[in-house]
C-alpha cells in the first residue's frame, strides 16, 4: 500500500547547502586537491589521536570533504536516502538517524581508525539512513550510479559496504558504525510501526 504525505525537505537541502559551502571554503583556504594539510580539515576533520584536545571534530568531520567526487557521492547519496526517509519517517527522525549516525562512525573510526590521519565526510550519516530504510524498506529498487541495473535497496548497502574495503582512502570504520546504528534505528522504528511502508 501507497501513502502519500506532504514533506518538507528544508533541512536536507540546508545540510546538502550547508556540506557544500564548507567545500567550497576548504579550496579557498587550501586549495585544490585538498589534503591533510589543509587547515579547514585539520581543524575540523576527525583525527583519532586529537580527539581529546579537538573534541568539537566527532560532529564536525561530518560536514568536511576531501575532492569533487567525495562530495558529490555522498550528497546525492543524502539526497536520495534522505528525501526517502523524510517521507517515510520525518524531519525529527531524519536528524536523529543521519546525526546519531555520524557519531557512531566517528567514534568507532576514533577507535579502530590510523591515529593521525584526519576522518571526514558524511558516510557515516548517510550509511545510517541507509541501514534503516535496508531494515524498514528492504526491497525498494535503487541504483547505484555504476551499476546502471535496479537492484534492492539492501543488496545495494552490501555492495557499498563491501567496497568500503577496497580502498584504503576509506574509512570503513565510519561506513560500520553509521551502518549498525542504522539498523538499529530500522528495528526500532518497525517496532513502533512510525514508518509508512512502500
């Protein structure tokens, strides 16, 4: 069964506006490629060892990234995901998942990430809202931009979690954590039927 509501995505386009304008502003201090010499991402960006001494970074890596395609990934990867879950669920809940999800990647990357090397980027988030719509909407068609062939939505999760570990560039821990959360948060929402189902 179909249900349609009426949704407000000012929060995920001020989320989106608000990753893009802190890109924007890494390359002006910085310049382009950025690295871990930038000053924007040493001062915001989540490195393990400095987390005691930074402790505003657990929340703002969150919103700091390292090239064009990083960005744009995860913003379309918020877009879609998020507008989903803003309908499905809320804006209440949306913060509360991509938020609380964030955190749990950060603090497992705080614990299992390289101690001086600088965590940044909304995965953690993003994989969270996506761990949740894989509990709650498991078998809803998505595409990943290449593998141009539907497949569902929780076949998608495991294939970019799995990709996770190809690279050595990503942090992996913050993709797991925001994933477990997420899950979690699926179960939860199930439970109390707060979800409109597809």
């Amino acid at each position: 069964m179909r249900t349609y509501r009426a949704v407000n995505l000012n929060v995920l386009w001020f989320l989106i506006a608000l990753n893009v304008l802190i890109f924007i502003i890494e390359i002006v201090i910085g310049g382009y490629p950025i690295t871990g010499t930038n000053e924007l991402v040493r001062f915001l960006g989540l490195t393990p060892a400095l987390l005691s001494q930074q402790p505003w970074t657990i929340i703002s890596s969150m919103f700091v990234h390292g090239g064009f395609l990083h960005i744009i990934f995860n913003m379309l990867a918020l877009y879609f995901l998020g507008s989903f879950f803003i309908r499905a669920a809320g804006e209440k809940s949306f913060l509360a998942v991509f938020f609380l999800g964030g955190l749990a990647g950060n603090a497992l990357y705080s614990l299992l990430g390289p101690p001086w090397i600088p965590g940044i980027g909304a995965s953690g988030g993003v994989f969270a809202l996506g761990g949740a719509l894989a509990v709650l909407v498991p078998r809803v068609p998505v595409l990943i931009l290449f593998i141009p062939i539907p497949m569902p939505l929780w076949v998608a999760i495991i294939i970019l979690v799995f990709i996770s570990f190809l690279f050595s560039e990503i942090a992996w821990q913050a993709h797991i954590g925001g994933l477990l959360l997420g899950l979690a948060a699926g179960l939860i929402f199930r439970r109390r039927s707060r979800i409109y189902y597809f």
